[in-house]
C-alpha cells in the first residue's frame, strides 16, 4: 500500500512567476525509510511541505496534479486532520516550540488529545530520557544549544501515534556522535511503530549508513534519481546535482576503482572487495611536506565559569594559533568551543589565565580593541546583520571607529572585492542567499584588517557546492596572512581544510595535533564524543597502524586533484 502519492504534481509559490516543484510522480509506500536530497533549491524542502500540509494552509500557491496521502486527498481538509497522519522535525527547531518549557514542549501532542496527566508524565519522560534530554525537562527550549533543540523535537515526535514521519534536516546542528544516536533514534521508531520515514538532508553519508530503502534525488525542481542506493552510488548522479558522495565512495572514485551495484557498498563493510586496489595507491602515494610557521596568539591556562560556583565551563585551556594557518576547534555539543573562542574575542572574559596576541596581553583590552584584530563570525549571519545596504553593513565597524568616509569607502570596496560581493555593493542585504550573507558578514570583518578570524560552523546546513565554494573562499583569505579558526562537527571539513586542530571536551583540551592523527587515535575520538568518517574505514583496509599515514596521504592527493 502506498502511503503518499504523487501524480503529475507541480506547485507554484504566489510570489514567483515559475513553478519550484514539475510534474512530480512519486509513491513512497507505508513502512519505507525515504531520503531525499538535492542542493540548496532544489525544491525538496517545498516537497516536505506539501507532504506535512505547510502547503497550501502556511504557503499558498497554485497546485497542480494530485496528491494523496493514505488515499485520501488532504489538502481539501485541514492542517488539523493532516497532522494526525504526519509528524514533523523542521529544520528551524525555534519555529517550531511551542512550550515554555521542554517538558510543556513534549507534551504538546498529548495536550492536543486530551491525554490524562499521568499518562502525559509518563509518557513525556519516557521519550525525554530516549533523547538523553530529561535533565532539562523545565528549562526553556529558546535557551538550548542547537544540537539540544533537535533532540527535545525528536522527543516530541516520539510522542505521536502518526504513521508517517517527516524530518527535514535533522542532523543539521548535530556532531557526529550525535547525528547518529538521532538516526538510531529515527530507526528505533521505524522499528517500534512501522512507522514510514522521510528524511530530507544534506548530510547523505550518515543517512546512507543508517539504512534506507531508496534516494530520491531532486534538482531545479523535478525527481532526476529514484533508486536504491546501491544503484545510486556507482554513478555520478549525486556529483553532477552538486552533492558529495559518501567519503569512501569519493575516495574509491578518486584512486580509481570501477564500483559494481554487485558489490552492495552501501553497507560499508562491503569495501573490502576493493582492499586490494586502496593497498596499491597506498603505496604509491606521496606525504605532504609539514609546513613551519610562527605563532600569532597563545591561550595560557584559561579557566572561564558563567557565574559563582557554577560549574566550569572552560578549564586549564591552553593551545596556540600560528599566523596563516587554520586551525580547527573539534568537540561534541557543550564541550566549550563556542565558549572559548568568545573569551578569545572579548564577548566573555576569562577568570582565570592569559591570552597574548603577538606579545601583548589582551587581558586589559575591551572587546572594541580586541575587535579590530581579532574578528568573530557568528554561525548565523543574520543574528550579525543589522543594517539595509550590504555597502553600509560592510562598513559599519568602519563607521563605529570613526573612520574618515573617504578611507571607508575604499576600505570596504577592497574587501567586497575579496567576498566577491563587489558588484552587489548596493543591493539590500535581503535579496541575498544564506551563503552570501555568509561573506557579507565575513566582509564586515574582513574590513577591519584582523590578524584572526574566528568562524562558528561555517558550513553548517549548506549544500556541497556551497561548502567547496565557501570553504574555497576561506582558503584564500589565509593565503593573505589572516588566520582562520573554525569551530565545527564536520570531520571531514577538518581534514579537508585545516593544518591543526585542538580537541575540547567537558571544557579541557585533550589533545593538539593534525586532523588524521586525532581521527586515528580511537581512544581519543570516543572520549571527545567524536566519530571518525568513512575515510577510516578505508584506511583500515590498510592496516590499523597506517590510518593516519592514509588520511594524510589521502588529503594531499585530493588537494592535488583540486588545484589541477
């Protein structure tokens, strides 16, 4: 039986003059674990929301085709009648809590349906404590780190009788350690329940690698791939919609193996019929040369606690950062980062220990002071973006120091320059996308002349073509002598793309070293909450002991390839 139906479907947003989604024939049938995937417009988001009802009863347009869901055509009913069909996590968790409280969050459905107080507590417990979120039942959702907000919504849909579960970007503010005790959780519903799964994500290796039926693949608005993965991964569907790969199947690719729908290797553990050919570019790959460079800025001994007698939240830290490089800061949710890049900005003070840039202790400093050589962009732009103009954001910290107009404007024309933003000098800042207003904010910085710029999860919920275009654009500022700090989850972005990394985990530093040394030392990785990529598991076809010698050696190729 099917449970939603497609059939000829299109649909048009009232304030656009051309359809997002064209003639879609879809069926996904009850009991299936569905991801669908597509870069940034792609039209799958608006897929979603016409499954959960947000179209046409939250966002009207014209409709063409059918759509039934459990044979039934729902758009002619209510939002009402469709949510008791289909539960959803949306991506924007904060537009979604309803509660005051966590706890009055998770009982929402159960209110809705006049469930009885006991049951209600019991029940809002049990699915609290499936997410390891009980401890927070009383606190304030708006209050909650990202990757905790995303748990308390998968506990409120534990908490549903729906037979269809939607999840758009559910991993998106999750490490990775995280990202998949939530798809074990997503599982363990499926399994309970029977209940049909939709995923929609960018994140396609973690997805993969928790087991689904089929990949629907999307791209200007129509179904371009409709496939098991296993027929899906051998071609160059993914690459050519600008998504990336699973990493080992990147990688496989890469060195040069024919892959078989045969081999079945969307079960990873199936590569190893590839063994053989991973050895053999083993050994005929080079080692990158270690690059020296001198150091810009030293933590000391940082100790750093909200308020008296709480618990601490930063303790005995200390790391350097060397001029041109970019250094990663790795941890699972809470374990700081945010925190301690913050204390190196000025937004916070330290209680204890030292912070020297280029010699000088910035103890003393306001965060004005400290603003104008080091720079700090927030993970979302527009909680930084303040004014109409890109021009006028973009010189704003210009204008704040009293800096002669004339020096402002050749200021932030340089800049723009650098962000590729020139030619939108005197656009509205809200007729950007998402990743542009990355830049303007990058810009806004940038014109300030830092010697460091610190970036909070760069990349967090952007498409790959976005990711290479931005984490491209990085690479470049750092060639001018600016170094780059990026707090993030993403492993594979480490590796990618920074000299160093410094591990935090319960506010410590565990350990300093490059990306591919702390992603083979396993030890290491499970006490920071961490998970290795699946480059790992090529690695292992190696030999244990040569894992980190592979990723290095793996990257190095890679960075070769892309600069060819």
């Amino acid at each position: 039986m099917s449970h939603i139906v497609f059939k000829n479907f299109s649909f048009q947003y009232e304030a656009q003059t051309n359809p997002t989604l064209k003639n879609i024939n879809l069926e996904i049938k009850q009991g299936e674990k569905i991801l669908i995937a597509g870069p940034s417009g792609s039209g799958k988001s608006t897929l979603g929301h016409c499954i959960n009802g947000l179209i046409p009863f939250s966002y009207h347009g014209k409709i063409d085709g059918e759509l039934l869901i459990n044979g039934k055509n729902y758009h002619e009913t209510s939002i009402h009648d469709i949510s008791g069909e289909i539960g959803t996590v949306l991506q924007d968790q904060d537009g979604q809590f309803v509660g005051l409280s966590v706890g009055e969050d998770v009982a929402f459905f159960y209110e809705n349906h006049n469930v009885n107080q006991k049951d209600m507590f019991t029940g809002v417990k049990a699915s609290l404590e499936s997410v390891d979120m009980m401890a927070f039942i009383d606190e304030t959702p708006h209050n909650l780190s990202g990757g905790q907000k995303q748990r308390v919504s998968l506990a409120g849909i534990l908490t549903t009788n729906t037979g269809i579960l939607l999840f758009d970007e559910p991993l998106a503010n999750l490490d990775p350690v995280s990202a998949k005790h939530a798809l074990e959780l997503i599982d363990g519903i499926k399994k309970d329940k029977g209940s049909t799964i939709i995923i929609i994500e960018h994140r396609i290796e973690d997805v993969l690698l928790s087991g689904v039926d089929r990949v629907i693949v999307m791209e200007e608005g129509i179904i371009v791939a409709d496939m098991h993965p296993d027929e899906l991964l051998p071609t160059d569907i993914l690459v050519n919609a600008g998504l990336r790969e699973p990493l080992y199947v990147e990688a496989l690719k890469a060195i040069g193996v024919t892959i078989s729908p045969h081999d079945a290797i969307s079960k990873i553990e199936n590569i190893k019929v590839y063994k053989e050919n991973v050895i053999q570019w083993f050994k005929n790959a080079k080692t990158q040369e270690v690059v020296e460079r001198k150091t810009i800025l030293k933590c000391e001994r940082l100790d750093f606690r909200y308020y008296l007698d709480a618990p601490w939240v930063i303790k005995d830290v200390s790391f350097d950062i060397q001029k041109g490089e970019l250094l990663a800061i790795l941890g699972n949710n809470g374990a700081g980062k945010s925190t301690l890049l913050k204390l190196i900005s000025g937004i916070i003070k330290q209680n204890k220990g030292d912070i020297i840039l280029a010699g000088e202790s910035l103890n003393e400093q306001t965060i004005k002071q400290r603003s104008r050589r080091i720079g700090y962009v927030m993970q979302n732009p527009n909680h930084m973006i303040t004014k109409v103009k890109i021009f006028d954001e973009v010189a704003f910290g210009l204008r704040n120091a009293e800096v002669p107009e004339i020096e402002v404007e050749e200021r932030v024309f340089e800049a723009l320059k650098v962000c590729g933003l020139y030619k939108m000098r005197n656009w509205p800042v809200s007729a950007l996308s998402y990743g542009q207003k990355k830049r303007v904010t990058i810009a806004s910085i940038l014109v300030m002349k830092p010697e460091i710029i610190i970036l909070d999860e760069p990349t967090a919920g952007q498409d790959y073509r976005n990711y290479k275009e931005f984490m491209g654009f990085v690479n470049e500022l750092r060639k001018s002598g600016v170094s780059v700090v990026i707090i993030t989850h993403d492993m594979q972005l480490a590796l990618e793309y920074a000299d160093r990394a410094v591990v935090l985990s319960k506010g410590s530093v565990l350990r300093r070293a490059g990306v591919s040394e702390i992603m083979a030392d396993k030890a290491l990785m499970q006490q920071a909450n961490l998970r290795a990529t699946s480059l790992s598991d090529l690695a292992m076809l190696v030999g244990e002991e040569m894992e980190s010698a592979f990723l290095s050696r793996y990257n190095y190729y890679m960075g070769g390839l892309n600069h060819e």
